[in-house]
C-alpha cells in the first residue's frame, strides 16, 4: 500500500516507516524537524545523535535495499501538504506529526501557541488534504490516553453508552486532559469528529499511553537506526526517563504521591498497533477508536521495577519524591478498556526485567552522555 | 466595574456595550472589524450601513452623554492584546471576538482555516492575558447551544452526572457539533475547562441558541445605533433572514423537513444574560455553563409564524422546501435544560407577534436596501 507517515523522523514515526517498509509497503515520510528544533532551542538532546532523515533513509536502503521516500516541510503549510499529497496518492496516512510534550506545551506562552497553531492546523490541512486528494485513504492518528483525564468511571474505547433519564445515546465519552499538549489532542478528535460525520472520512484514532524502549524489530543491532532516546522531562517519557537516571546515578524523581497511574506500552508494541490497524481499516464515516497500551502502572511502580532491576545490574538506584510541578491527582481510580488493538490480534510485549535489562545496558553503553543537567527543569504547570 | 468587550462592534458586541454602559460601568470594546470586512468580500452587508465603532461611540457620547474606550486591532495578535489588557485592567471580559458564522465556515479551505485560528488563537490569547494581567477576572464567554448537537438524550446545562459501571462522575457534557464554526466552540471549551482547572481562572461560558432581532434598550428609537442586521445565509441568523425575505417576497427558505429545532432568543434577552452572568461571577476555579435561550421552535414553525404575522401586514409570504444544505438531522429528539440564567432573574422576551411585527415593520422601512441576490448562496456542506 502507499503509506505517509507524517512526523516520519520521531521517536515512534521513524520505526513505523522501517516496519511498513520492511513489509514492502510503498512508504513516504515528512517532517520538518520541529522535535530536533525544540530539543536544540531547549537544550534537552538526545542520548545519541540520530542521523538525519536523508541519511536515515540512505542507510536504510544500504542495510535492506528498501526506499523510503522523504519530504521535508512543513505540515501546517498548505501549498507544502497539498503538493505532497497530489504526488503520493496516499491510501493511508499516518498522522504523527505534532509537538509531543505536556511540559513544553506548559513552559511558557509562545511554547503554548506553537503546539496549540502546529497541532491543530496540520490535523486540519490533513483532512483537507485526505478530502481534496485521497477521500477514500484510511486517516490513522495518533491520540492519547490523557485525553481521557483520570475520572471517576471506567474509561471505554473512545466512545459511551449513556443512559439518562430514561433515554440513551452513544457519545464520545467525555474528555478532560492534563496538559495543554493533550488538549489539543482532545480538539484534534473534535475536528476529526466532525468531518467523519459531515465528509465520511475513514479515520482510526489511537490513544495511545506513554510509550517506552528504544528497540523495533528492523533497529535492533543497528545502533545508526534507532529512534530519538530522550531522558529529559521535556521529551523523554517517564520511563525512558527513570532508565537514564539509574544509570546516571541521579534519583528517580517521583512526582508528588507517585501514584499517579496510566497505561503504558513499548515501542514495539505502538508499531505493531499501527500497522493491525492498517490492516483492519476502518469504514468509510466511521471514526474508530482504540485505547492503545499494554498494561497499567502506577510511577511508584515503574520506579520500584527500575531500582529492582538496576540492583541486579550493580547500579545503586535511588527514588526521590518531589513536590508536584503538575497538576494532577496522584491517587485516582484507573479502569480503562482495552480490548480493541488485543481483538485485531496484538501481542503484548509486556515489561519485564529483561526489557528493562535491555533497555539499561544500552544506555549504560552511552552513560558520557548523559548531562545530568538537562534532565530535570521543574516545569511548573501553574 | 471595568468591563473590556472583544469583538464589541458585532451584532451583540455593541448592544452589550451601550447597555453595559448605560449602567455606568467602565467599558471598553475592542474589534478589528473582521465580521465587516468578511460581509464586503463576501458581498453580503447588512440591510443598514452602521457608523464605525469610533462614530458609533461618539454617537453614545452625543445622545447620553457616556463614554465607551475602544481599540481597535486584532485580539489574536499577543502584542495588541497585551497593551489592551495592561491598560486596560479588567474587571469582567466579555468574549465575543469570534468569526460567528457557520456556513461561512463551511465555505472553503480558506474560510475553515481563518474561523479554527482566529478562534482558538483569540480565546488562547484571552486565557494567557487574563493570567499575566488580571488573574482574578471574571471570564464570560460566548459559546452556542450547537456544541450539543442533536443527542437522542436531555441536554443538561454543560455537564452530566455519569453512572456507568457502578461508578459515578460529572463530566462535561459530550460534544458533537454541526459546523466547523461549532467545532470551535467545543475547542474553546476544552480549553477553557483545562485553563479552569489548572490556573483557577474565573469562567462563565454561555451556550447560546440563535439570536434574533434588532432593537434593545438603549437603541430603539435610534436607528444609528441599532446593530447591524444580515438577511443572507451566512451572517443572517435564521429568523432575521426569515423576516427580510418575507419584506421582499422572497419565499422562505426551509431546509429539507424543517423539523429542525433549536432554542432561539430576543438580542434583548442576550444583552440582559450576560448582565445577569456579569452581576452574578462564577466563582475563581469554576467554569459555570448556562445555556442561553428562552424558548425552542422548529424552522417549520419559524416560517410560519412570520407567515401569519406578515399576512396581518399585508404580505404574501410563501415558504418553499428546498434540498438542506447542510448535514443535520431534520427530526430528533430535543430537550434541553435552561433554567440557570432564570434562575439568576431572568426575564425572557418571548417571541410574540408584536416582537415579529416591530422587526417586520423596521425591515420594511428599508425594503429597497434587501438585495435578493444577497439572500441565499445555498453552501453546502459536503
């Protein structure tokens, strides 16, 4: 199939493009950089230096003889977009190409308006684009759980059968977010909403958890292969994050009770949901929705497995509570479905001391460069 | 109290600000004429030519005795809105500043891509000037009764009691608008309920049904300062449009079934709601949610009560089916509560025979004004 990964040079962009390709599926990428701008601008980079998306591509085709075709400009311009979906005549398009993080959508003012304007109007040129050049393609964009909140009820797939006094619809289940970041993933799924029911469009929409590991089936033993590895509080995930620290020496730093829960999932195991929904698209004028990770975890949890774990290895890991800089409860029920992806056949691949294993060893191989300096900011959420 | 209007020249804009005035309260308004400059190019002005915001003030002044401070510049510009708020100081902020027309936004490309950022970045802009210059303001804000949509169930005021599963919350009430114009409401309110929460602002957000009519308090009998009044599809509200059309002989145009119901109210009731919502602030942390009209109707029901009251005067009105448009339901279930703003006190301005007679008669006045080629352009939304 001809594929477009938009935000095809991030963290989970670029393993998806060397999983479709490896698949032989025809496959194009766009970026236009705006991860590695703000890591830079911020001065919050990546463990290892990742090749450019030119030189990612070419080495790609050296290793697997496979190629990949790249644009890169920016989304949000529409006479960029326009051309670059009249050239590829997408059937699908895979839509990861917004700023990614809660606390650089909360470090200030123009951080504010750059991921509200970035997000929102590439989401908007892509359904233009899909409706001007390409009805029929199958929209596959990347939400987040967070949309969700942490509410009081069981949270199901994207949708709720609502009873109330004596009636009943199915609604979008209500949303309520944490950060500025994940709202605008709220108001993606309005627009998208809205044009599946007024245009038809055909459109999955992923809310995916906090994604950890480094490793995909294609870059693993190809260290010039491997996606960003940030252990920043900007960039890198939680558990990303809590590696990097254990190795550095520095104490994993808990916010607040710790025990603020999510759902989290491995790198490969956004890959693999990817590509099953590809797979499995979804009808025309339908917006499917499935809550996208493998398991839950409370961040005293994942602490206590990386202490466990960097134990065995010989590392003395310390755990630090810190006063909250977010806002958000830090003890709250947590139920929610996820069934969907696991129905479509997913295979979990879960976190286990060899996970984690894997994941500390590789960083321990880069420890120089680890700046202890960039890892915490306390970026304040009021 | 110091009272800062945006979008203060519109169609509610600047009855507010008369009457907000004529209270001896410390108003300024603020505009860029975006609304006048969308009517020119779009070639569809209003049935009278209305004075600028600058004459229109120094009208006010002449007759009352009463000054209005404008600004005139664009809201989703930071360093324009920053010295308005620095200068001006807020007490209470009043947000109307929003590109108001859903056809409009269905238009094109170009008309979709100015309502989602002229929007999102004014109200975006409001939140982060509110928090810099005047944290403890009292935020009220126009939203519309359409980002309910049509669900099969009662529409409560903002938020819903959930049971589900044994479990309970208050979530907001989910959302599923019918335009592009609509989805951006929803998106302002996400957004406001994320700011809410995490900075404590103060926000009453007022879920309004159409508006119809011309004459308030302080404008009756003044013709230089009565509002303007569009009788086309895109910024003519449905029962003004109705009324014009009828002038001029021109059929009524109901759109497939007419079962369409909404909940309209008199512009006098639109200037009193949001005096009540001013005199009676939502606490700092709350985002209060009135819905904002005082009775419902289909269009069926609309066309044939100016049909009747127009046959009183004279005219042969006709009313004529014709294909929607639009993508909506043209039968469903509709009930929604609205006893918030009655509660406050309220005092609806029903529309009643005389109230259609006196709009009636002022468009009759300027009958040679009404273009019928302005009348209906038939956008569709798909």
């Amino acid at each position: 199939m001809r594929i477009l990964i938009l935000g095809g040079d991030g963290y989970l962009g670029w393993p998806t493009a060397m999983h479709l390709s490896a698949l032989n599926h025809e496959v194009t990428v766009v970026d236009n950089y705006l991860r590695r701008r703000l890591s830079f601008e911020e001065n919050v980079e990546a463990l290892t230096p990742a090749p450019n998306l030119l030189e990612r591509i070419r080495l790609w085709q050296e290793k697997r003889g496979l190629t990949i075709k790249p644009y890169i400009g920016d989304l949000s311009d529409w006479s960029f977009i326009a051309n670059v979906f009249d050239e590829t005549e997408p059937e699908v398009v895979i839509h990861y190409a917004e700023q990614p993080s809660a606390p650089y959508s909360m470090l200030n003012r123009a951080a504010a308006s750059l991921t509200l304007n970035n997000n929102l109007n590439v989401t908007a040129n892509v359904i233009y684009a899909v409706r001007e050049f390409c009805p029929q393609a199958h929209i596959i964009k990347l939400g987040t759980m967070g949309e969700y909140g942490t509410p009081n009820i069981d949270i199901e797939e994207g949708w709720l059968d609502i009873k109330h006094k004596g009636r009943s619809d199915k609604l979008l289940f209500p949303r309520q977010a944490g950060s500025l970041y994940h709202t605008t993933k709220i108001m993606d799924t309005d627009l998208l909403w809205f044009y599946v029911r007024t245009w038809g469009l055909r459109v999955t929409d992923l809310m995916q958890g906090p994604v950890y590991g480094i490793f995909t089936e294609e870059s693993r033993g190809h260290e010039e292969l491997l996606p960003f590895f940030n252990y920043d509080e900007l960039f890198g995930t939680v558990l990303n994050r809590f590696i990097a620290q254990a190795v550095a020496g520095y104490p994993l730093t808990v916010y607040g009770g710790g025990g603020q829960t999510r759902g989290y999932l491995n790198i490969q195991d956004t890959v693999n949901c990817v590509r099953l929904s590809l797979e499995n698209p979804a009808n025309l004028g339908e917006l499917r929705i499935f809550n996208q990770f493998t398991e839950t975890f409370t961040v005293n949890e994942l602490a206590e497995k990386v202490k466990t774990v960097g134990k065995n290895l010989g590392l003395n890991v310390k755990v630090k509570r810190i006063k909250n800089p977010r806002k958000e409860k830090e003890s709250h029920y947590y139920n929610p479905a996820h069934t969907g992806l696991l129905d479509l056949g997913l295979q979990p691949n879960y976190l286990t001391d060899k996970a984690l294993e894997e994941m500390l060893s590789h960083v321990e191989k880069h420890k120089n460069n680890i700046h202890e300096h960039k890892i915490f900011r306390n970026t304040k959420w009021d």
